[in-house]
C-alpha cells in the first residue's frame, strides 16, 4: 500500500550528539506504513495464539458468572467472611482490579500534560486495560452486598419507601460516585481516542459489516482541521480532568479504609500512598500485557526498548514510594504512641499472617529495585517476570491491609482467622478470564495503537523537518 | 452550468505537512472562508495558518463543571437535610465539607461530558453523509496524504483562479469533487 520507508531523497542533518534522543518509531518509517501496521493486525488472519488464549479465558470467565450465581442464590455463606472479619477477598480483588486501572489514566492523561511523547505507543492498550480492570472491580463491590437485589440502594435513586436516601457522609457512598465517574470518563476518553483511528479502519475496509460498524462508530471523522482543532481542546480538556479524577479515585478508595477506627486503617498516609501503588500496580500489568503483544504481533519499531525502559524507571519510583510508605506508616505506628496501633503493625509482620507481608514486601519493595540496572530494564523477560511479581505483591498488600487489619482488632475475645474458600478464589481467578477475553476481543477488533497520535510524534508529521516537508530556513 | 452546480469543491493532494501548511497559509491570506485542510493527525500549527480561533470546546466543559458542582451541592443538601435528615454523631444536618468527595467527582463528570458532547457538537458529529466520503482519493486522509478542499460555494471562489492558486501551493493532484 504505501512504501515502507519515508523517502530516502530527504537527507537530513543529525543533532549534535549532546541532544539526540532515541527516535519513537525506529527505522524511520513512513506515515503509511505505521497505519499500515497496526490497521494490518485488525484486517489479517486470527492467529493461532488468540484462538488458544480466548478458548483457555472463556471458560474461566464462565466460572467466574457461575459462582456469581451460586453466591446470589445462596448468600454470602458461601466466601470465607466472618466476625470480625466481614471484608474479605471481594474487598480485596476490588481494590487490586481499580488499582490496576491507574496506570491507562496515568499514561493517557498525566504523561499527556507532561508532553510525554512515548506514551502514544501504549496508551490506546493502557486505557483499554483500565476499561477492563475497572469492568472487573465493579463486579465485587456490587455481589459482595448480601442481598444484591438492593445493590440500587447504592445510588441516590428515588423509591418508593418513602423519603429515603443514602447517606452522603458515608465515605462508601463517595467510592460510588468516584468509581462510577471514573468507568465513565475513561471509557468517553477511550472511545473519543478512537474515533480518528475507526476512521483509518473504516477508510480501508472491504467487507460490508466492517465498512458498516467502523463507520457507524467512527461517526463520520473526515480528518478535517476544524474538528482536529476542536478534537485536541476536548482532549487537553480530558487530559486535565482525569488527572484529578485518577488521583481522587483510589485517595477515595483510601478513604473506605481511613475514615474509620481500626487500627492499620485510620491513617492520613493513606491517600498518596494508595495512588502511588494503584499506579505500580497498572504499570506491572501494562507490562505484563505488552511485553508479549509486541512480540506476537511484530511490533518491536513502535513499541521500542526505551518504552519499556521507561516504565520500568516509571514502576522503579512509585515501586520505592510504596516501600517508602510501608516504612513510614510502621515508624508513625511507633512514634504516634497509639498501643492498638502500634499492636496491629507488629501482628501484620510478625502475625499469623507474617507470611503474606512478606510476600508483599519481597514483591513490592524488593523486586523493582532490579530497575535500576540498565541490562535487566532492557531485557524483556527479566521485565515480564519481575512485572508478574508487581501484580503479585500488590494483591499481597490489599490483602494485609484489609485482613491482618480486621482480624485482631480492639476486644481480643472478637479475635478470628479468615481463610479463603473455594468459591472465593474462583470468582477472583474467574475475573482474570473476563478480563482476558475483553482485552482479547479489543486487541481483535480495535487498533491497540494510537494510529494517527502515534504518526503525529513522526518527523515526518512535523512541517518544521525535513522529513516533513520543511524546506531549508523556515521562519 | 448544470454540471457544476453538483460541484461541491476543489480538493488538492499534497504530500507533506509543511506543504499544506503553506497552502493553508495562502489560501487564509487570500481571504476564503469556505475551505478546510483535512489531515490523518493533527499537524501542529495548522491552525493558524488557517487562521482559526481558539476552539469553544472548553465553554462547553465550564458549563458542565459548573453544574455538576452546583447540582452535587443541591442534591446532597436536598437528601440529607430536607427530605430526609438524619442526624449522624450530633452534627449539623448540612455543610460543605462531607459532600465535597460526591460534588468533586460530579463536576469532573459533568465537565467531561461538556468536552466530549461539546467537541461533537462544534463539530456536527456524528455526520451521516459527508460529499468527501465518497472520494476514491480522499480516503488517503486517514491514511498518509494531506487535502486542501475549497468549497464551490465560497464567496471567492471562481475555478479558474482557485485551480491556479492550489497548484501555484505545490499540490501533486487536482480534483472536483461531487456533492
């Protein structure tokens, strides 16, 4: 379709050595070809390795709808719960799966304002990722309920019970409201994102139902200026208001946990510390999912070595925040002078459940400080393998935080143990297979690369270079 | 003249950024108003070679910030205080400070529905039929080519000279395009 190479007639001047960057897109490829790439995985042939993953996900993500039934119809009984210990894994899975929503916003907004150019590559996946995660989160706050036909109670409806509404000082009432906006901006982002690429699929489609649905979806994009121009306020706009937003979700999933009075809970220290490890947890899982996508569908030009350096150094910061706030809030627990507090640090490392803050700190603290050498940030599977121990070690920390919290709390005649049941563990792993087959369907049928914000970071898509048409002195 | 009165406008190819960028440049100083410059990305600094202003977009998303804030307060004070008031730990019925996580996140949601609905409204979307869409050619502007179309219905516009100045802007093809 278009040659692969921008044309070689150009020569251009290199930049003194002091202030070469590493280029975006390697081998200096047209603006054709990077459509032609990424537009070529939508119009070519499923491959073997999608058809094994989605017939492995489906499965799993039925089981995940079965035990959702089972649950309804039987009642909470069947997860693990107990007194005192009445937030269990649906807590804990709710705030692993919002966490890892983090990173698409982080990548598609924050690093947006910060004018960094890199994320063009991962953000169309990274914001898919978020959709999905978010999918996942919402499923268990909504079932973990009890009497889930209720679950509307949860929004200020109005009913017929009288004059009734929920009460707005409840800081559960807040998580409503964030994660609901939240699911709802990222999507409009997403979709918005998209439309200029729909147009490309559409513009190249042969058969009826892609014409048809492209185009529906695209909403008759044209690539004219005056949209464009409209389009990039809209999406500045966006880009100001999810950065707020991103940092408001998880500080008000923070406060489910530090507006009340357990000891382990009730601290200020929650906030930050609970961004900088919902956006660790989102990057170890961006890597978990790019790493073996760039490989499958040969996108090693457009998704280089330095992106994934970059979020590693990413991961490496907020990775020795998290460990910096473990210290810390085991330093407050001792200087604050609050014996139950100062109790419910110690049970959490030396308790019975010493061996899952372990694990948490050996995952979390321990594992990305392998970041700091240049050979294992650039070496793909070590990046893989340690991102695997990120999404690990932040479930670990949702679980220490929400379990060793509860189950020793003031009284200890109240004290208890919570194990897991079966049910439980297969709704959380269930939730991987919805996952899966989401983000298997998108990488299918939408483009996983910002199609025209990645030709728009090209020398050639710059009318002030050479490759993009600029002739001699410009003025 | 009945062939041209289906005309609806001039479209010009060029290769590369900068050289429709020049021709916008051209086009904008010789005073046309029906034109537009169609590219597959957002080419940096072609708005004011076509002299646009700075896009409305962002009083859309003012308006819907201001009210989600407004309606957050309203609704909250309305629930908890007056039709419904319970009193919880002895505090007053209202203030601002406990709703302030709920009308937080409605402004924000309100503010980017004004984006994005307002970004479609400017813009007419979604279109059913464009004249453009049907263009063999034209599906290049999603792809790696850059357009330049001037509408017949400009005020300026007479073919002869319009042909003259998109070729004297370096455009490798010329065509009229059907409404």
């Amino acid at each position: 379709m278009s040659s692969p190479t921008a044309p070689s007639s150009v020569k251009i001047a290199p930049p003194p050595r002091e202030i070469e960057r590493e280029p975006l897109v390697l081998n200096n490829r047209s603006l054709g070809w990077i459509s032609d790439q990424i537009a070529g995985i939508i119009e070519g042939k499923t491959p073997t390795w999608w058809w094994v993953t989605m017939l492995i996900s489906l499965p799993i993500m039925l089981m995940c709808f079965a035990m959702i039934g089972y649950l309804i119809s039987t009642g909470v009984g069947v997860w693990g719960l107990n007194s005192p210990i009445a937030w269990g894994w649906a807590i804990v899975n709710f705030v692993f799966w919002i966490g890892i929503g983090h990173a698409g916003t982080l990548i598609s907004a924050v690093l947006f304002l910060l004018r960094q150019k890199w994320r063009t590559s991962i953000n169309r996946a990274a914001e898919a990722m978020t959709i999905f995660a978010v999918m996942c989160a919402g499923i268990f706050p909504g079932i973990h309920v009890g009497r889930i036909w209720f679950a509307w109670w949860l929004f200020p409806l109005p009913n017929a019970n009288g004059p009734i509404w929920p009460q707005f000082r409840s800081p559960l009432l807040w998580d409503v409201f964030a994660v609901s906006t939240y699911f709802t901006v990222s999507l409009l982002f997403w979709y918005m994102g998209l439309i200029p690429d729909l147009a490309t699929i559409r513009d190249r489609c042969k058969g009826f139902f892609g014409k048809f649905f492209y185009g529906l979806f695209s909403l008759g994009w044209t690539g004219s200026n005056r949209h464009w121009s409209n389009y990039e306020k809209a999406y500045l706009l966006l880009a100001g208001l999810s950065t707020p937003l991103v940092l408001s979700v998880h500080s008000i999933v923070s406060f489910d946990f530090a507006v009340s009075q357990v000891p382990g809970w009730h601290t200020t220290i929650f906030p930050p510390y609970f961004v900088a490890g919902a956006i660790f947890s989102g990057f170890g899982m961006v890597l978990t999912l790019m790493i073996p996508l760039r490989s499958l569908f040969k996108l090693q030009d457009l998704l280089t070595i330095r992106h994934i350096e970059l979020m590693c150094k990413v991961t490496l910061a907020t990775g020795s925040i998290v460990g910096y706030a473990y210290g810390m809030e085991f330093f407050i627990a001792w200087y604050g002078g609050n014996p139950y507090e100062a109790y419910a640090f110690q049970n959490r490392a030396f308790g019975p459940y010493w061996w899952a803050y372990w694990i948490m700190i050996s995952c979390n603290v321990i594992s990305p400080q392998f970041f700091w050498f240049k050979k294992l940030r650039t070496n793909v599977v070590v990046v893989w393998i340690l991102s695997i121990f990120v999404n690990i070690g932040m479930w670990f920390e949702r679980f220490v935080i929400v379990v060793t919290s509860l189950h020793r709390d003031y009284i200890p005649a109240n004290w208890a143990y919570y194990s897991p049941t079966k049910v439980d563990v297969l709704t959380f792993v269930g939730t991987f297979g919805l996952f899966m087959v989401l983000f298997l369907l998108f990488v299918r049928f939408l483009p996983l690369i910002a199609i025209s914000e990645v030709k728009g970071v090209t020398n050639q898509a710059d009318p002030h270079h050479p490759l993009g048409g600029a002739k001699g002195g410009h003025h | 003249m009945t062939e041209y009165s289906q005309a609806y406008g001039l479209l010009a190819e060029f290769e590369t950024p900068a050289d429709a960028m020049h021709a916008a440049e051209k086009i904008r100083d010789a005073g046309f108003t029906r034109w537009d410059v169609h590219t597959p990305f957002p080419v940096h600094g072609m708005d004011d070679a076509m002299g646009l202003k700075n896009s409305k977009v962002g009083w859309f998303s003012f308006c819907g910030g201001a009210t989600g804030f407004t309606c957050g307060y309203l609704m909250i004070w309305f629930m908890n205080s007056l039709n419904y008031p319970v009193v919880v730990g002895g505090k007053p019925l209202f203030s601002p400070m406990f709703p302030f996580p709920v009308v937080y996140e409605m402004t924000i949601l309100l503010s980017a529905f004004g984006a994005i609905f307002g970004m479609l409204f400017l813009n007419r979307l979604p279109k059913l039929y464009h004249p453009l869409l049907k263009n063999r050619r034209f599906k290049g502007a999603t792809h790696d080519k850059f357009y330049v179309i001037i509408e017949t219905t400009d005020p300026r516009y007479s073919e002869a000279e319009t042909r003259e100045l998109l070729e004297s802007a370096g455009c490798k093809h010329l065509e009229m395009v059907e409404d």
